[in-house]
C-alpha cells in the first residue's frame, strides 16, 4: 500500500450530477473507465 501511495497521487472535482451522468453513460458506451479517459486526456495534454 505505501508502494502504490509513493506511485500514484488522487484527483477530484466535483461537477454536476446531471452531466456527470451524461459522462458516464457515454463512457460505458466507449467502453472505458474514468481512469482511461483521464489517462488518454493527460497524455494528449502533455503530448502538445
């Protein structure tokens, strides 16, 4: 457990329920979690 804390660190916001709702379904429908979306975002931010 210390091991994953030194390698990972947590983010959270708080948006809207109705748009996170939005956000979830179209996220089962790509098939992907939170987590892979926010991986492939960050990256296509830090790519640039």
């Amino acid at each position: 457990m210390k091991q994953r804390r030194k390698a990972t660190k947590a983010f959270y916001v708080e948006i809207e329920s109705a748009k996170m709702e939005k956000f979830e379904s179209k996220l089962a429908d790509d098939k992907k979690t939170k987590k892979e979306w926010l991986n492939e975002r960050i990256d296509e931010e830090l790519g640039k």
